[in-house]
C-alpha cells in the first residue's frame, strides 16, 4: 500500500515506517523537519507539512491509501501552541480526505477530555471529535507515556538518578502510569492500517506503576542509590524550572504535573503492549541516562537525527 506518516524521521513515526517498509509497503512522510537525515537510506520522500497552504498538502498526499498521524505539541511555547496544532490536525485530515486517502491511523492519549481546562487533553480530545466528524475510516490509539531509545521522559529520569544528589517526586507520587514500548506501539498502528471500521483503542504497556514506582525502578535496574523524595509539587515545579534553566529546556509544565497527578496517563483496560519497561530499563542500564535529552533542542534543531540513548 501506498502509506503517509508523519514524522518518519522523529521518534515514533520512525518504529512505525521502519515496520511498514518491512512489510512491503511504500511510505513518504510529512514532516516539520524535511532536511532531517534520513535513517531509511532515500527510501521514504519527504514532504514539508504546509498546514499553511492546504492544496500543496493534498498534492503530497496524493496516491495515498493510509495516513498515520503522530503530530502533536507537548507544551504550549511561543512558537507552537496547542490551539495552533489543532487547527493543524484538522487541516490535515481535510487534506488527507480532499487527497483520496480511506483511512487514518491517529495516535492520541490516554483519557482526552474535551471539558477539561488542561490544553493537551482537551486538544487531543478535539482532534478525536474531527477525525470522528470527517467521514472516512479510522482507528485512533490511545498510548500513556513511550519509552525507548530516543524517549525524553525515561531517559531524563535516568539521567537526573545518575546526576543529582536526590530526586524529587510531586506530592506522594501514587498517580499511576503504564508505559508502552514505542515499537509495541508501532505494531498496532501497522495492524489497524490493515483492519476493516472504526476503532478507539487504549494503548498501555503491560506494566502498572506509580509514578514513585517508576522511579524506584529505574533506579534499581540502574544499581542506583539516590533518595527519592516526595515534594509539594509548586515546589517541584520551582525546582524543574530552575534545572531547565541550566540544561536550557522544559523540563516539565504545571499542566504536565496536573495531567499526571489526576492520573491521565491511567486506564482500566488490557494492555496492549508487550515489552516491561522494568526489563527494557535493565537491558540498557549501561546507556540510558548518560546524556540528557532536551525537547526544546529537538523543536528547534530540525537537521540533527535524534539521540539514540
């Protein structure tokens, strides 16, 4: 088949096209970031995203069957926003629908809410309610947290035991999470590029952690020691704010703590991923978290290959 990803040359976008070439189909890529390297050897074309000219989006899209769609903002910045990525998606979709694609994969979230005053939520459930509205087929995935090689949020923990003196969790980090392999993840998208109607499946890893459990593991699968202390989470905030400042990023927001602690990234569903964070953490203990990850480094340098940890 005939398939379009976005970000092919990022992060989850990239599992996902390494399995469908292996599958044997053809794959282009939209992408904010088209001079990226290319990891698959010139075999995916790249397309810029256009979302500013809707008719040049289409004619890329042309002679596609499928699109998978992993774009999205984690945070609102002055250079892209959640409002703004909406407005994109839905661009998109039109596009893709106007091109003659049939069916859309679209990665979303855990628990998006579309009365809920947090922007990534409520942004990923008005994305849903768009590509429900459009008219032709789709699937949407739900996936909680990613890990794998070029994951920030794994790492970054990783990288904050092996670093700091003490390592700090919001509140009493009971709020749950179940982190999914991102390849885990990429095999279902390339499975319901394949399937028949309309679906919503909740994407979760097989493994139900606390967020103070997560960082316990991690930290025992790195033969770590640090202490892992429960802090009001303003003064968590505080603390990672002043941090970014020194590794020049986000390292996290007031909206990604609420998030968490309202246990968004938590679903009483079967898992669907196969892969342990827990035994992939132990598999990698001598690499994750040596160097850390910066978002803003990603959004901003748009040639660089992402950092495999």
């Amino acid at each position: 088949m005939n398939i379009a990803v976005t970000g092919a040359f990022g992060y989850s976008g990239k599992y996902i096209t390494r399995r469908l070439l292996a599958a044997g189909h053809q794959v282009i890529t939209l992408t904010n970031s088209p001079e990226r390297n290319n990891p698959f050897e010139g075999r995916v074309r790249a397309f810029p995203f256009h979302f500013d000219e809707p008719r040049s989006l289409e004619k890329s899209l042309q002679g596609t069957e499928v699109l998978i769609n992993t774009y999205w903002v984690r945070f609102d910045h002055q250079h892209f926003t959640h409002a703004q990525a909406v407005i994109n998606s839905q661009i998109l979709f039109q596009a893709a629908k106007t091109a003659g694609v049939h069916r859309i994969v679209h990665v979303s979230i855990t628990n998006p809410d579309i009365r809920s005053d947090l922007p990534y939520f409520r942004g990923k459930a008005e994305v849903e309610l768009a590509l429900q509205e459009l008219g032709i087929s789709y699937c949407i995935l739900r996936p909680t947290v990613l890990f794998g090689k070029e994951d920030i949020l794994i790492n970054n923990i990783a990288w904050s035991l092996r670093h700091l003196p003490a390592v700090g969790v919001f509140g009493d980090g009971s709020y749950r999470l179940q982190p999914i392999y991102v390849d885990d993840l990429a095999a279902a998208a390339c499975t319901h590029v394949l399937a028949a109607g309309n679906a919503t499946v909740n994407a979760t890893g097989p493994e139900t952690l606390t967020y103070r459990q997560l960082m316990e593991t991690v930290r025992a699968e790195l033969r770590l020691r640090r202490p892992i202390l429960g802090v009001p989470p303003e003064l968590g905030l505080i603390s990672c704010r002043l941090l970014g400042l020194l590794v020049h990023d986000v390292i996290i927001t007031r909206e990604e703590i609420r998030g968490l602690m309202e246990n968004r990234l938590y679903v009483d569903a079967p898992p669907l991923g196969t892969t342990s964070l827990t035994e992939w953490v132990g598999r990698h203990r001598e690499t994750l978290g040596r160097h850390y990850t910066s978002e803003m480094a990603r959004r901003i340098d748009r040639v660089s290959a992402y950092r495999s940890n």
